[in-house]
C-alpha cells in the first residue's frame, strides 16, 4: 500500500498548517509579545474580568471546524493574556513579581517548538545534560558543595514537597519546625504528605519576623524529653511578607547538633546570594542540606521553573522507577534520569531557558539587576521615613521587600487604599497581616521600575 506521503516531504505540521501559515502565525506571535512588552508601562500592572463575559467571550461551542486564526490570536492577546496579574510589570509590587527576561523567554519558546523532553537520559540526553549543567551553575551561584545534586519543577511548592518527600524516606517521620511566617506551601507539602499535627511545629517568630534558633531548640529538646525524633528544620531565606531571613547559620549549628536536617525555602529570596549585600543576609545559606530556588522569580525567568538544589543520593532513592516498558534504549552508565528525581516522569526541559539566558545575558547582569532592587528598596524606605507622620515603617526594607502603614488608619482603609490603586492599573499593591496589624507591602524586584515609580505609588497610596 502506497503511503500517503510517498515521494513528497512530510507536511511540517502534525495536522496539516502549511509552512508559510506556521511561520505567519509565529512572527505575529513575537511581534506581538515584543510590542507588549514596550509598551507595558503604559498598560495596567494587573486587569482581573467577571467569569461571565470573559467565559463568554473565550468559550462558545465546541469547535468542531476551525476558525480563523487570526481571531482566535486577537481573542487570546486581547481577552485572555490581557487579564491577569502581569508580573513582570514595572509597577506590579504584589506578592511576588514575575520579571521575566526576552531571553529567557526565547529559552522557553525554543524548547516548546522543538518539544523538548528530559525525562531520562537516553530519551533526551540533551536537555537533561543542559539540566545538569543549569543545576550547577545554580549551586556555584548559591555557594553549595561539589557533590549537590538538584532537579528543575515548576517552582517553589514543588521544589519543597520534592525535598520532604524525598528526606521522610531517607530518615523516617518524625517532627518538623517551621515558623508563623514560612511560606503556606510548606504546612500544605507537609500536610499532603500525611504530617499531621503531631509532627508540626508552628513557632512564633520574633520581632524580626524571623524563627528565633532559642524556639527550636527549646521545642527540639522538648521533643526528645518525650521520646519524639525531630526530623527536620524549615528555615526561610527571605520571608514572603517581609523578606526576613531566619537565622540560618544558628539553625545549621543546632541541625548538626541533633542530626536533623536543614532544608532552606530560598524561593524568592536565595538569588540574593548573587550580591555582596545578599549575600551577607543570606550567611549560612552554603549549609543547607536542602534549599529551594525559584527562578521565576528573581532571575528573571517566565513562569514555570522552580529549582531543588540537594545532597546527594536522596532523590533516587525516594523517586525511582525503572519499568520494563522504560528499559528500552540503553543510556550511558551513570546517567542522569530526571524522573527518578521527582515526582513527574514526562518533563519538559525548564533548564534551556536558564541556560540560553545566562549565557545570553552573563550572570553580572543578573547580579547588577538584583543589587538595583535592593538598593530601590532602600529608596522606598527612606522616601517614606521623610515622612513619618504620615508613614509608619512596620517592616525595613529587606531583600526587595518593605512592609508600611499609615499612621491612625484602619486595617480596612489599608485594604481600601491597595484594592482601590490596582483597580486603577497603575500599580498592584497588596496588604498582609504582621503580628495582627494589617499593612501595606511593596516587592520590589524589577530591575526596570524606577524612583518614580515608586514615589508616585507611594503618593497615590497615601493621598
Ligand atoms: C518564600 C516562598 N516560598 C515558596 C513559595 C511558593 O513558590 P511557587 O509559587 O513557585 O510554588 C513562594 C511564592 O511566592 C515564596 O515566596
């Protein structure tokens, strides 16, 4: 039987777009991403729709034919891109901002036009080789030793349940400490992995915001008074709401003590060790048994990509799985497999992305774009100090992230006043809740937002 291609290429497109439609399509895509992104600072930080119209205006019937795709582009752009959170606005202050970098963002679009995988070395030998190589550039930066081994997800709750999981099955269960201001990914990994209350230990933290080393070890020596194994320390470098580092040297000393483990949620915070001021913050980070790294957020990646840097021979024996139907090819000996470090097996390649943008870029520029911050940062907190009758600082500025109030008002008027500037898409700003006091938050964390972003955010929050 004479195949349907027989003598003539195979069509480009698994079903059938023709080449000079796909190439078409795919410059309308860069123009269009391009044009956005010059034109961001103009556009609001963050647009939210009612489900309604939007659901109306992206769903309809099933598409049995196609439509022009020109339509569907304009209604993706327009409707559906359009309305979100963007986090790589010069202006979006709220949470964590996503400041993602072009080349990063080419890294990211290459590996998805040539469907990259790195799931096992023999079935892609060469993403998972440039995962190997991203993990230890990662390592160096953070200052980790040789024999670290890590693995890419997609961001920092993953990279923790990959590391609880992965230490429970190397040491047994046993009690774990955290503070009031670790990230509510952790309490979830610890929860799903059927932690319960027994096991947790939720400390107050101190004045600071950081998990005082006295309340560990107090809880610690308690526990083993009444029989109980302590199992492993969760210590922050760089809080979500205040950007407090916990204090991580202390903590290693007491880990040493116990034989417990160190695991360090650097998600947002950790890259800060590229910086001499980070770095300082950061002392103690390079002991971590275990740390989490996300780079999209502060080295400026598109989302998704989260990164477990590990001791080695943890992983593999937790995640392994080696199948009669994956024996297959034949890889080299002592080859890595990225799905037996972790709970996904069919995995794209995050690493490409990391790896085109550092050496696109050098890792000096990513260093001078996180020192900025800082020091803009510090710029925000000496703005509001020039005016303390208006402005109260809860939180210094830390690590890109400072936590004000204004004097006499309400917990309400501070919601107020953050909701009522993001409605106006000029900024997106947030509140959160220190010590029960509900308080303005700005993360700074954009190489590109100016003072005078600043100074008219914080005017416009305090008019
Ligand atoms: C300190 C910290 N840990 C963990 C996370 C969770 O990271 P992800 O949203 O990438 O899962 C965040 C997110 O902001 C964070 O700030």
């Amino acid at each position: 039987m004479n195949s349907k291609h027989e003598n003539a290429p195979y069509p480009p497109d698994t079903l059938g777009m023709d080449a000079q439609e796909m190439r078409r399509l795919g410059y309308a895509v860069v123009d269009a991403v391009i044009q956005r992104l010059e034109n961001k600072h103009s556009e609001p930080a963050i647009a939210a729709a009612e489900p309604g119209p939007l659901l109306e205006i992206l769903g309809g019937a099933l598409p049995e034919e196609a439509y022009p795709t020109d339509e569907s582009l304009d209604l993706l752009i327009n409707s559906a891109l359009f309305h979100q959170q963007h986090g790589d606005h010069p202006r979006y202050f709220a949470r964590i901002p996503g400041p993602s970098s072009f080349a990063a963002i080419i890294g990211e679009w290459i590996g998805v036009g040539f469907n990259s995988i790195a799931a096992s070395w023999p079935g892609g030998s060469g993403p998972s080789a440039v995962e190997l190589v991203v993990i230890d550039w990662l390592r160096q930066l953070m200052g980790l030793p040789k024999n670290t081994e890590g693995v890419l997800v997609s961001g920092g709750s993953q990279a923790s349940l990959t590391a609880i999981a992965a230490v429970r099955a190397l040491k047994g269960q046993g009690c774990v400490y955290l503070s009031d201001q670790t990230h509510a990914s952790l309490l979830r990994a610890l929860r799903t992995l059927g932690f319960g209350e027994q096991d947790i230990r939720i400390l107050e933290s101190d004045g600071h915001y950081t998990m005082s080393a006295e309340s560990v070890q107090d809880a610690i020596t308690k526990d083993k008074r009444r029989g109980l194994t302590p199992m492993m320390i969760i210590a922050t470098a760089g809080s979500t709401n205040t950007g407090a580092v916990d204090p991580i040297n202390l903590l290693a000393d007491i880990c040493a003590e116990y034989d417990v483990w160190l695991h360090v949620d650097g998600a947002y915070g950790a890259p800060a060790a590229l910086t001499k001021s980070g770095k300082l913050s950061l002392e103690g980070i390079q002991r971590a048994d275990s740390l989490t790294l996300d780079p999209h957020k502060w080295l400026f990646q598109p989302y998704d990509v989260g990164c477990l840097l590990i001791r080695p021979g943890v992983l593999e024996p937790c995640f392994s799985m080696n199948p009669e139907y994956l024996k297959d090819v034949r890889g080299a000996d002592n080859a890595t497999n990225f799905r037996n470090r972790g709970f996904e097996l069919t995995r794209r390649s995050r690493a490409l992305k990391l790896w085109f943008s550092f050496r696109s870029y050098g890792v000096a520029k990513f260093r001078e774009a996180i020192d900025y911050s800082i020091a803009l940062t510090e710029f925000a907190e000496q703005y509001l100090r020039e005016n303390p009758d208006r402005w109260e600082i809860i939180s210094p500025a830390q690590l890109g992230i400072i936590c004000f109030a204004l004097r006499g008002e309400s917990a309400q008027e501070h919601e107020r006043r953050a909701q009522s500037l993001s409605e106006s898409g000029f900024a997106c700003v947030t509140t959160t809740r220190l010590k029960d006091r509900t308080v303005l938050r700005l993360c700074i964390i954009n190489p590109l937002t100016t003072q005078a972003d600043i100074t008219e955010t914080i005017d416009r929050l305090g008019c």
